[in-house]
C-alpha cells in the first residue's frame, strides 16, 4: 500500500487508505494516553479562568454556557490529541489545542435559534430539519428509507457519546427503540453505517463500527 498519492495540483497528499489504517491503529495503540499532572493543572487553571470572564461577560446569553460538561470535554479532546501524537501521555500541548478549539465553539456568536426549544429526539423534528438536509444532498443510502437515516443520524453521536467503537449488533438492540412505528433491521444498519464510511465518517472492521 502506498502511503502517498498523487494530487491532481501537483504533489502528493496522504492517501485515504493510509490515513484509515493510522486512524484504526492510533484507537487500538497497545497503551492508553495518561494525563500528566501539568496537562490537568493547565487545563483546571484554563477552566476556571474562562468561567470567571464568561460570568462578567455581558453578551454570555449569546453563547454556549461553560459548565463541568465543557471540562470533560477539554479532557477528551486532549485525549484524542494525543492519541494522534501516538503519545503515551496527555501533555500540555495537547490540551492548549483541546481549549482552543473548545474556545472556538462556546464562544461562536449566534448560536441560540429558535429550533432549540424543538425535540431534537422526535421523529417530527428529523423530518423537518435533517430530512430537509438529506433531500437537498447527493449522498443518501440506496435501499434505506429517509426517514430512518434521518433518525439515525439525529440518535448516533448521542450512542457514541464516551464510545470510539461498537458493535453492529449493539447498534441494532439500541436503534430497535428510535421509532415509534416500524424498526431499523441490522440491514438497514449496515447499509447506513457502509454509506457513512464511504463518507469518512467512520471505520468497519469485523462487525465493529470504530469513529473516525
């Protein structure tokens, strides 16, 4: 397998086989990253700090709230930072990059509409918004109906949340509850997730969905 291919402009980029098999080899790395004491005293002083500026900061109803939620996630992505270092341990480096992107999305202006008041876990509120967006896209599964893509889409990450991997039989016993009427089969299971790694969305290795 060839590590590099050549790009159209000129040079060569990564290939995208090359960039699955890091990706699948950073997740199963025979070691788990440790948080260095550093890291987590950077990241508690960094947590603290932006507390304090939200709480004095007039426009803070236009942004995300910084609650304990927002510290487990500076966590995680330092984690996965270093998990891309193939660093045994979660340095300081690494969470500086997890609070810089965690800065960029709390403190996006405009992010308050009037969608958030809807139930994001309704079948109503998929066909309305995400069934819009799959309509209008290229990318849709062929033998799976609209409305369970959309549904799947909205109940996945939420599945995933504090997972890198599960089982397609997992996903099956948890989306047998997603729909009032009707059932996702494991069929219309691997037919999603099959499109969504076409998509680079996610990586299937023997009967396990791994997040990319």
């Amino acid at each position: 397998m060839s590590m590099y291919v050549i790009h159209s402009a000129g040079g060569e980029i990564l290939s995208k086989r090359f960039l699955q098999k890091y990706l699948y080899y950073a997740k199963h790395r025979p070691w788990q990253p440790v948080l260095t004491p550093t890291a987590e005293g950077y990241i508690a002083e960094q947590y603290s700090q932006w507390r304090v500026d939200k709480a004095g900061d007039s426009r803070t109803r236009r942004t995300l709230p910084v609650t304990a939620r927002t510290l487990e996630t500076m966590i995680r992505l330092s984690t996965a930072h270093a998990k891309m270092r193939m660093s045994k341990s979660i340095d300081v480096i690494d969470a500086s990059v997890a609070i810089e992107i965690m800065r960029f999305v709390v403190e996006a202006e405009g992010l308050a509409s009037s969608s958030a008041n809807i139930d994001e876990t309704s079948e109503e509120f998929a066909l309305v918004h995400g069934g819009e967006q799959e309509h209008n896209s290229s990318s849709f599964p062929v033998g799976v109906s609209r409305l369970k893509y959309t549904v799947f889409q909205q109940r996945f990450p939420d599945l995933m949340f504090h997972r890198e991997a599960i089982s397609l039989d997992e996903i099956g016993k948890s989306a047998a509850a997603w729909l009032k009427d009707g059932k996702f089969t494991l069929g219309d299971i691997e037919l999603i997730v099959n499109h969504m790694q076409t998509l680079n969305k996610l990586l299937i290795h023997a009967g396990v969905v791994h997040l990319i």
